[in-house]
C-alpha cells in the first residue's frame, strides 16, 4: 500500500520525442518562439504538403511560404519556396518536442561560431492555424 502511495505521488515527466515523430507532430499545427533579444514572435506553420508558412512579427512584420522536408536523421529542413536545392545541414534543425513545448537546435555556421556549436531556440506547439497563416 505504501509502494503504491509512494509511485502515485511521482510527478509524471512528459514524453520527449525527437526526430520523425516530433517532426510528425508539428504538421498541421504551428510552433510559436518568441526569443531572447527578439522583438516579436516568430511563428511557423507546417502544411501536409510541404510548404510552411514562417511569419515574423518583426518589425517589419513578414509572411514567407517556405517549403519543409525531413533530413536524413530525422532533422526539419526549411529552405527558401523560390529555392530549388536539396537542404544542407544549416537548412535543418533537430526537434524535440515535451508536452507543448518544441526545441529547435539549429546549426551555428550562419552565425559565426563554430560547426560544433548549436543555436537553441525554444517554442510553443499551437494546435491547428491560430494565426491563420
């Protein structure tokens, strides 16, 4: 009785998934980051078909369709809609997902620093298109 009591009092720590299936999360629903140093939000939208809808709150404000895939460890690629390439690794970024709050960790080359650092950003998963992006 007192194992049981013991165990139910444990705080019950969310599911951390990484890779495909925090990819598959994300779709059809948006990741909302308001970063340090940032003056808005940055939003994105994942569509079924591909395309994602990035918005900034800027300023200025501004909406991009970009086009997303999955890399090949299980990484999210954004690149460009107007961009015909195949994604490099600062295209991409490795996701996990607990609870509601999504974790981006993006490739440092494209600020300066090091190939081995990362640039963690940390969102919110929004259900559905709040922002009707």
């Amino acid at each position: 009785m007192l194992m049981a009591a013991a165990l139910a009092a444990q705080p019950v720590s969310p599911e951390i998934l990484e890779g495909k299936p925090a990819v598959d999360a994300l779709v059809d629903n948006t990741v909302i980051i308001r970063a340090e140093g940032m003056p808005g939000e940055t939003a994105l939208h994942l569509r079924r078909d591909g395309t994602a809808v990035s918005y900034d709150a800027g300023p200025p404000r501004k909406t991009e369709t970009v086009k997303w895939s999955l890399g090949d460890r299980g990484t999210l690629c954004i690149i460009g809609a107007a961009e015909n390439k195949i994604p490099s690794g600062s295209d991409c970024a490795q996701v996990l997902l607990a609870a509601d709050i999504v974790t981006l960790r993006l490739s440092a080359e494209d600020h300066g620093e090091g190939l081995d650092d990362l640039v963690t950003l940390q969102g919110r998963l929004v259900p559905g298109n709040p922002l009707n992006l």
